[in-house]
C-alpha cells in the first residue's frame, strides 16, 4: 500500500510538472492524474489496498476545439483579405491621392488620377482662350501624356499585386500539403500508441490540434472522428486525409481567364471552402481587385473615345484633320499619339480649316469634364473615378471591420477553452504542494510500518 501510494504521488508531481513546463504551450490541453481506490476481495469483505493511478486524463472540450478550428479559419480570411487589400491601397494611394484612398507617401505629390483628369480637361479649357497658342497646345499634350502614364501604372500596379496573391497562394497550398502529412502521420503515432494499452497519446494529440489550427487558419477545414483515436481531414467537402493516409492534396492552376486558382490534385475538384488564407486572396483578388482594375480599364477605354471622337473632327494649325488624340483601348495600352508629342500643332482645336482662332472643337472637349456619359452608367468622368476608388475603400474598411470582431470572437473561444483546458500557475502549484506532502505522509505510513515490523521481530530475542 505504501509503495502504491508513493508511486501514486509521484506520479502526481510528474504530471504538475508537465503542466507548468508547457504554460506557455498555446497547443497544449492540461493533465491531471486519474486516481482510484485499490481493494482485495477477503472472507470478511472487500478491503482496502491503497491507491491505483487508473490514467492521466487531458482536459479538453472537443466543441471548443472544433469552434476554434473553423472560427480561425475565418480570421485567416480575413487576414489574407486585409492583408492584399492594405497592400493595394499602400500601392495605389498616390494614384487616388484626390479621391477616398490615401497613403502615407500621397503627400509627394502627382495629385492622383482625379487631379491628371482635371489637368487635361482644364488644359483643353486654355487652349479654347487661345486656340493659336502653340505653348497652351503642348500643355494640353503634355498633360494628356501624364494621364496615360498614370493610368498605365496603376494597371501594371494592380497587375502586379495579383500576381504576388498568386505567389501567396503557391506558398499556402504547400505549407498545407505539408500540414496534411503530418496530421497523417501523427494519426498513425496516435493509434499506436493507443493501442499498446499506454493510455491515451495526449502529447500527440495536442500536437494534431495545433496543426489542424495551422491548416485551418489556410483552408477552411472540417474533421471526422474516425476509429484507433485517429481523425478524418475534409478540405471543401473534399477527404484529404483519411486514417493515416493523405487521401489528396492541394495544387494551384490557371483558369481560362489565367487566374490562379486551387484545386485537389487528385479529385481535381475547385476548392471554395469558406475560411482560410486561400479563400480570402480569392475573395480579395476576385471581389475587390479585379472589379477595381475592370473599372478603370472601362474608364481609360471611355476616355479614349469619347476624345478620340471629337478631336478627329477638329483641325490643326495648318488645316489637317482626322488624327486621335489618344492610341490604345484601355489603362494598360493608353497613350499619347507620338505625332502630337513631337509637333503639339497637330492638336486639332478648330471646328473649320484655317482658323487659327477657332475653338469650337477644344472647347467640345473641355466640356466632356462635365458630360454624364451613358458608358459611365450616367456619371462624369471624375464623379467615375471617386464612386470606384470609395468603393475600393468601403471594402477595405469592412474587411478591417470583420477582421476585428473575427478576432474577438477567436479571443474569446480560445479563453473558453482557456479556461477549461488551460495550466493556471496558481492551481498547479497548490497540486504539487498536496502531492508533495502526500508523499511526505505515504513514505511516514512507511516508516511506521518498518517500526512495527521491527517491535514484532524483537519479540523473539
């Protein structure tokens, strides 16, 4: 009974100290040593044989384990959202410096792409003050030049930050095929340790926890309770893990319009699982980048004809006609046409030939600063531009928004679980110190033993 009951202690203070090693373990779930009473059965009745240590029992709340999984994956998504779209507005908050997104470096200047719009279309308005002024006539080039420019920049910008969530995406896939294989393998170490008879594998099993928080936090992800302590692994409805095998795995691939995307390798089936890093680049770079590179590519082409078309009705200087303003069809390819860079006297201002001083044709396209185009859903080209730029805006500050509640929410499970699963300092001290002195007292009941033992045998000198 003694030894038992020293063992039994032990045992105890071994367990504490596990605790307190892993305090600062955010995987680990804390133990406590499971004891019962030994007992013999004689002719006078059962009796008592001390104590039994019957296992070490882990304290965890399988919900809340479950909860914080899928409820990580979400922040995840939120993160990756925030994460391109802060990116975004730091990259292109010169560009919209006159609109609704700045940046720290919007104070450098370049007035942003409202304030080019408003260039060009004030520089059209002095050449109308003074059609034969070959100086107000290279200001009006010039100043186109610098819109297109800037359109152009901005779309390799938003090109450019596409392809680095691709980028992001690659890495996320592999760190979570990664992740697959290794909550494979420790269902396979689970189960046979388990089924040694040595109890239940807490240590792995916080271990498998802490990785299906990592692979949640990438894609959103569901488990199945499977039989031997092992765990199923479901990416979008797909099995990815299955006992102790990666059933599938992630890969990238390029759609028909050549956006990344991910799928299963196997299955080939697209992944669209809410939660994770994966689906909020997806969202960010579908729901927020595209439509805002869409609408300033639908802004430049506007652009493009809406002067092209009046301006090849106007003359020159010399009495010519016929010449664009502007070449290309879009943010991307949008330029000044190289004849006017080179001789600003091609601009066509006249209504007529050989009027120098006419200005029905650039005073035409002076008022388009004002016009409420049909191809702009009935808006002006700058009222355009502010609804895009304040759009992208709104979307930055909801992802913001969601993120910190997300957080909260993800605060709060974990300190439920906390709570339940664990190590508070204060509670394991006061366990070693009742171990301890119940070591103290089992190796005393020892002592008495041995001084009785030791009476009986004296007897007999």
């Amino acid at each position: 009974m003694g030894h038992q009951a020293l063992q039994a202690q032990r045992q105890g203070v071994q367990v504490t100290g596990h605790n307190i090693s892993n305090v600062n373990n955010p995987a680990y779930a804390r133990q406590r040593l499971v004891q019962q009473a030994s007992s013999i059965n004689l002719l006078q009745g059962a009796q008592g044989m001390g104590v039994d240590v019957s296992g070490i029992a882990q304290l965890r709340s399988g919900f809340l384990d479950s909860q914080v999984v899928t409820e990580t994956g979400r922040m995840g998504a939120f993160e990756a959202a925030q994460e391109f779209l802060e990116f975004t507005q730091t990259e292109l908050g010169r560009f919209f410096e006159n609109n609704s997104v700045a940046s720290s470096d919007s104070a450098s200047g370049g007035g942003g792409l409202a304030g080019d719009l408003d260039g060009l279309f004030n520089a059209f308005h002095e050449v109308s003050l003074n059609p034969s002024s070959l100086s107000n006539r290279r200001s009006a080039v010039n100043a186109a030049e610098r819109l297109a420019e800037k359109l152009n920049t901005t779309d390799e910008r938003l090109k450019s930050i596409k392809s680095s969530l691709g980028l992001g995406l690659e890495n996320d896939v592999e760190s979570a095929n990664k992740l697959l294989g290794e909550i494979a393998e420790l269902n396979i170490r689970i189960s046979r340790a388990e089924n040694n008879g040595a109890g239940t594998a807490n240590d792995l099993r916080d271990t498998r926890q802490g990785k299906l928080e990592e692979l949640g936090a990438i894609a959103g992800v569901t488990t199945v309770d499977q039989t031997d302590g092992m765990i199923g692994v479901r990416i979008g409805g797909e099995d990815m893990v299955v006992r102790g095998q990666v059933a599938d795995s992630l890969e990238t691939y390029a759609d028909a319009g050549g956006e990344l995307r991910v799928r299963t390798a196997q299955s080939q089936s697209v992944i669209d699982a809410p939660g994770g890093r994966i689906q909020g680049a997806l969202a960010a770079r579908d729901e927020v980048i595209t439509p805002l590179t869409e609408s300033l590519d639908e802004l430049a082409a506007t652009l493009v004809s809406k002067v092209n078309e009046i301006h090849a009705g106007g003359y020159t200087l010399d009495g010519t006609t016929g010449r664009a303003l502007f070449n290309g069809s879009g943010a991307s390819d949008i330029a000044i046409n190289p004849e006017l860079l080179d001789d600003p006297s091609l601009f066509q201002a006249a209504g007529a030939p050989g009027e120098a001083g006419n200005n029905a044709v650039v005073l035409q396209l002076a008022q388009l600063q004002d016009a409420e185009l049909t191809e702009l859903n009935g808006q002006t080209f700058n009222q355009r531009l502010n609804e895009v730029v304040t759009a992208f805006g709104e979307e930055v500050d909801g992802i913001n928004l969601g993120l910190e509640d997300q957080q909260k929410l993800v605060s709060m499970l974990k300190n439920q679980r906390d709570s339940v699963s664990g190590v508070s300092l204060d509670e394991e001290v006061t366990s070693m110190v009742k171990f301890q002195k119940a070591y103290e007292a089992s190796a005393k009941f020892m002592g008495v033993i041995d001084e009785m033992l030791q009476t009986v045998l004296s007897l007999k000198r």
